[in-house]
C-alpha cells in the first residue's frame, strides 16, 4: 500500500479556507460530512483552524434529495479558497454536474479540488477515461464501463492526480475530510475529531471500497494500528515507548520510522499530542480544574506550560475565552454556517 501524504508543520495561527460547491439534488451525507468534522475541529483545537463556504453555480438556494435546502454563495471570479469540495448528487449525468471551467477555475490558482462521487465520475467522463489514476464510487464505476468500456478505473476511497482528487463520496466522505484535517493540524487530532464522531478508523486514501472487502485499518500498517491502540487505552497512566515495542515485538526504530512515514511525527510526539488533545476536549467540555484534566491525560506536573508550549495560550486563558466568546471562534463558526 502507497503511504500517504506526510503532514505538513502546522501553523496554529492560520485559518484554512474551504469552498464547499453544490448542485441541486446533492447528498446530504456528504455534506454533512464535511461541515461536522470542521465544525468539530474547530470545537476541539485551541485556535479555530477552518472556516467554509457554501457556493452554486448561481448562488441562491439550493435542495437536496433529502428535502432539506441551504442558501449558497455564487461562484466567485478569482477564488481564494485554500480547498474546494465538489459534491455529487446521485446523478451523474445532471447538467449541474458540469463543472470543469468551475474546476479549472481553482487548480490554475493551486487551489485543490476534492470530486466527490457523481461529481468524479462526471470529470471522469468528461475526461474520457479513468487511466486508473482517478476514482469514484463503485456505483458510478460499473455506469462508466458500461457506457465508455472503462476496466481499469481506481477502486480506492480516493485517488490524487495532481491538485484533482477523486473521491468515492459517501460515507468515505468522513476519512477523506478526516485525513484533511489531521494534515493541516496533526495527526492526533484528527483522531481526537473522529472519537468524538465515533469513527474508529480512518481509512487512507488506497483502502478498497467496501465492496471489495477490505479489511479497515487505522494507519494501513498492523504494528502501527496496535501501537496507537495502546496508546488510546493508556491516555491516563501512559505507557513508555519501551514496553510497547517490547509488546509488539518490534525495535524501538522501527516504531520510529513507521510514524515518521505514515504519521510525520515520533512515537512520542504522537502520544503528547493525543493526550493534550483529548486535555483541550475535557478544557471546553467539561467543569473539571485544570490539575484535574493534567492528571486525567497523563500530565501530572508542567501540564499548563506544556499546553502553552503547544497550543500558544494558557488552559486557564482559553477557558476564559471560550466562556465569555471573546476568541474569534464564534464568528468562524458563523462565517461557516
């Protein structure tokens, strides 16, 4: 399996733009996908990362097949989004659906662009061919042989082609927003995003489509997989890296170095980080004292300079932001929504 895209550095001050696009009939699923990851991210991380628009080719209001409709933004001349997501909307062949000028419109300002199920398979056939670098949903797959004789389309969840990737949609829609976040933030807070979803595992972009039968994984690698499992289990009394190389029967550089590939951190990294993302999640969630959250995420001296070190603002700090609404998410959030 291809490891997956490193994560790069993230910057705690930035904030990352996302165009969501929309056409009439779209699915809601996908939406929803979308906006209740971001808006969890920005729930959970110390500084809101992510704020989100919603557009059409026109503007106006627009319904899904689900019943439910949302007023949306008219494409923009120049976008400046730092991402776009095209939804899809059961119907491959709806006019709606044909954006490559739209598309263009992004990549050609280095803008990336996420084509998610029917939007896929229409920039598939509109491309002519699938050349087994581009993907959709299964569904949409078995339509385009038979219309265009295509055999070697991707089964993947998602397959990237330079700033285009093409996604299965659907409920993979989840994993494909999921590894978005844990790039531009890191990687254990996306995991800290998908428990609160109650999304187990997120699959990397060259898992099979269900359909397939493949067997879910956390990282795509099994000593990695166990490795973070111990980690999930032991957030309150941690476990040093020692004992868990010497239970995986592997050596402590070889942990190394399957973190440092599929993860862009060290083991130990990734343990700190999980464990003060799961300390912020109980700082803004909860009525336990800041001694009490350091002690319950494994911290017990040091835990407010290492939070401050991390997230660049004091537990007692954002406490206080959070309550009386003075940090900014709020707008973010509404901006978003």
């Amino acid at each position: 399996m291809a490891a997956p895209e490193k994560p790069k550095a993230a910057d705690p001050a930035r904030v990352w733009t996302i165009d969501i696009i929309v056409t009439e009939g779209f699915v809601l699923v996908e939406m929803s996908a979308i906006l209740e990851v971001l808006r969890i991210a920005n729930r959970v991380l110390a500084q809101p990362p992510f704020r989100w628009r919603v557009r059409s080719l026109q503007g106006g209001r627009v319904g899904c097949r689900a019943g439910l409709s949302l007023d949306t933004e008219p494409f923009a001349a120049k976008p400046d989004a730092d991402f776009a997501f095209f939804l899809g909307n059961s119907d491959p062949d709806h006019p709606g659906l044909s954006l490559g000028r739209v598309i263009s419109s992004y990549t050609c300002r280095g803008i990336k662009v996420y084509l998610l199920a029917e939007a896929a398979a229409r920039y598939i056939r509109d491309q002519g061919g699938a050349s087994g670098r581009l993907t959709t949903h299964w569904e949409n797959s078995a339509l385009l042989r038979e219309r265009m004789g295509l055999t070697d389309s991707s089964h993947a969840l998602a397959s990237e082609d330079g700033l285009v990737v093409t996604c299965a949609g659907m409920g993979s829609t989840v994993d494909i927003i999921l590894a978005l976040v844990g790039r531009l933030t890191s990687a254990a807070a996306q995991m800290t995003v998908g428990n609160i979803m109650l999304h187990e595992q997120v699959r990397d972009f060259s898992s099979l489509q269900p359909f397939a039968g493949a067997r879910p994984t956390i990282t795509g690698d099994s000593d990695l997989d166990h490795c973070i499992r111990i980690m999930q289990d032991n957030i309150e009394e941690p476990v040093p890296i020692s004992e868990i190389v010497d239970e995986l029967g592997i050596s402590t550089r070889s942990l190394e170095r399957k973190f440092k590939t599929f993860l862009g951190t060290s083991p130990n990294g990734f343990y700190r980080e999980m464990r003060l993302s799961k300390a912020n999640n109980l700082l803004l969630n909860t009525t336990m004292s800041v001694r009490e959250i350091g002690l319950a995420c494994g911290f017990p001296n040091g835990f407010s300079s290492l939070y401050k070190s991390f997230f660049g603002i004091t537990p007692f700090t954002l406490r206080k932001r959070r309550r009386l609404g003075e940090d900014g998410s709020e707008n973010i959030l509404k901006a978003g929504e």
